[in-house]
C-alpha cells in the first residue's frame, strides 16, 4: 500500500502538471487542477488515501509560488515532472479527528490501520498530532515521521561566559577555542573497502550495463550496496546528533563561521571525500535549531573573517597563515598555537563582539 500510494502521488503530480502546461499553451493561464478530475480515469487512484494527494496539489501550488514570486531575488526553476526512478518516495498525510495515532509498538495510518513500527520516543500527551509522513529509504526500508504541535515559552538566555567558538577541521569535524577536536570518524572510509568490493561484485552482474535488463541477483546484490550507504549516514548522523545537542546542552553562546561547506569540497581544495565525510554544514544545522530551542545563542561570523590570520593574543596579522600548509601559528609576542585552534578562539571573540552590538 505505501509503494501504490507513492505511484499514486506521483501520477497525480505528473497529471496536474501536464493539464496546467497544457492550458497555459491554449489560454495564456494555468488552470486550477484538483486530483478529483483523475478519479475516474484512473480507478485505481481511490485505493489510496485522498489526503496525500491532496498535498501534491499542495506541494504543486508552492512549486509554481517559488517560480513566481515577486519578492525572491533567486527564482526557483519551473517545476518538473517526478520520475519513477530519481524521484524521492514520500508522501504525507494529515490527521483527521484520530485517524493517525501513535502506540507503544504501532503506527495507525489512514487506509492502512495499525501497522508494527519501532517507536524512537512518544510525545506527551499534550501535543498535538498534525501529520505523517511516509517515506521509503535506498535499502527498502519504511519510515514515518509524525508532525506535532505544542506550546512553548522560550525564555531568552542573557549572555553569559560560557560560549564556545569553532573552527572546521577537515580531519575532526571542528575545533574549539579549548582545543577539542570534535571526531576523529571518517565512517566513509571505515567502510570503503567493504563498499568497493560489494560494487566491484554487483558492476559484473547482469544489469549493470546501459538499458540491460537487471537481474534478480543484481537487484539483492543494489539492495546490499543501499544497505551500507544507508549504514554509514546512519553513523554519521548518530555522531552528529550527539555532539551537537552535548554542545547545545553545555552552551549559552555558539560561535562558528559562515562557510560555503558546498565550494570547499570542490576538488580545487583536494579534500572534497574529507569535506562531505565530515557532515559539518548539517552538524551547524543542528546546532542552530537546538540552540533555538533551548533560547540560546547561534551566533555566525563573517567567512571572509580573517580568523586564521590574526594572533589572539596580540592582534598582529599573519598572512603567512593563508597557506592551509602551515599548521602552527607563531607570533613575535610569543604566542605558538595550532592554527585552528588559534581560529576558534578568534571566531568566538568576533561572535561575542557580533552579539553584544546586536543586543
């Protein structure tokens, strides 16, 4: 039933898109389009829940919002039809006077009932349940991440001494002004050699070359690639999840540089494995809605901040130090530091400074 349902809003999208296209051709405008219109065409679209295709007219209205809007300096491009085989599997549906309902061991959905699931936690019972969304990962498996609604009070922190600044580190994730670093993991390259061999096997099966028919053994040989890409994000994002609440539950003030993590693992830097490895453009992420939670501070220094460049101690400049080569900051007033821990120490005094004149 999930697999339909994400065929189903897949058509209908598809659909909706095509009769819009269609109309502006012959008319000049596009028209309203509901997924009611198909229903009869295409009997097999009332098998599957009526509110997750209402969303894809939904998600359809906010596509052509983005590509119209006035006010956006960056438009966004004209909106496509989604493929069977690239298009993520995912649909969402809405809570109707008890239709979706979390248990101890069990997902209830609308069409389906109640269906086994492990729970990662239950809310309390004062939350209220707006919505679910379904959805289907590379390795086959089902995931559903349920909506609530709840009022809190967020009560601003004053700005006290414990901040901590940071400074990305291609080999441990950040450093901080303490000279912590924050994970020596590289969980891409811990499973690299059992992911080559598994691709090195499934590029020699039947199905690997261009419009050849796949083979049952290439489809379990795909599904135990999936498997350990799915595995190494799962670390990854078990890592990041931890360091960044350890972070947000220890700190008032977070300090961090505004980097471009996309242009960095560019291969000009020759450190693009490294870079995308690290996950630090989602670890900030995190940090930024879980400091937001808790009313603290996240606070995001200038990347053309010269934060490498200048010694902490005396304020004097060292271009020397725009060579990434050059590890240790040595200044004539005495002062030898890693660079990068040199870097967070500068980063949180520029953020403090940030935080003091916005206040």
């Amino acid at each position: 039933m999930f697999v339909k349902t994400f065929g189903c809003c897949r058509k209908v999208y598809n659909l909706m898109l095509a009769d819009k296209i269609e109309s502006y051709k012959t008319t000049g405008k596009f028209v309203t389009v509901t997924p009611a219109k198909y229903k009869k065409e295409y009997p097999y679209l009332r098998e599957v829940d009526s509110l997750a295709l209402a969303n894809k007219q939904l998600d359809l209205q906010e596509a052509f919002r983005n590509r119209f809007r006035k006010s956006r300096k960056k438009k966004n491009g004209f909106p496509k039809f989604k493929s069977a085989k690239h298009s993520r599997k995912s649909y969402t549906t809405n809570n109707q006077k008890g239709t979706i309902a979390v248990f101890d061991q069990a997902v209830k959905l609308p069409k389906i009932g109640k269906v086994k699931a492990v729970i990662h936690r239950r809310p309390p019972a004062d939350w209220v349940l707006k919505s679910a969304t379904i959805s289907q990962e590379s390795d086959g498996k089902f995931y559903v991440s349920v909506l609530f609604e709840y009022k809190e009070s967020i009560v601003p922190v004053p700005v006290s001494d414990t901040a901590i600044g940071l400074d990305y580190t291609s080999n441990g994730l950040y450093m901080d002004d303490k000279g912590n670093v924050g994970s020596h993991h590289k969980y891409y390259r811990e499973s690299h050699k059992k992911l080559a061999k598994a691709q090195r096997k499934l590029s020699r099966m039947r199905g690997s070359k261009k419009n050849e028919t796949k083979s049952n053994h290439y489809m379990k040989q795909l599904h135990k690639v999936n498997k350990i890409h799915r595995h190494i994000a799962n670390q990854r994002l078990d890592s990041l999840h931890k360091k960044s609440t350890e972070i947000a539950n220890q700190y008032d003030v977070v300090c961090v540089e505004s980097l471009n993590m996309r242009s960095m693992s560019n291969k000009r830097f020759g450190n693009g494995k490294a870079t995308m490895d690290n996950g630090y453009g989602l670890f900030l992420t995190m940090l930024e809605y879980k400091l937001a939670e808790r009313g603290k501070y996240f606070v995001k220094v200038d990347k053309w901040f010269a934060s490498s460049q200048i010694c902490h101690c005396c304020g004097s400049m060292h271009p020397e130090m725009k060579d990434l080569s050059v590890r240790t900051m040595k200044c004539e007033c005495g002062l030898v530091m890693s660079r990068d821990q040199n870097a967070a120490i500068n980063i949180k005094k520029e953020g403090l400074r940030i935080l003091r004149t916005a206040a």
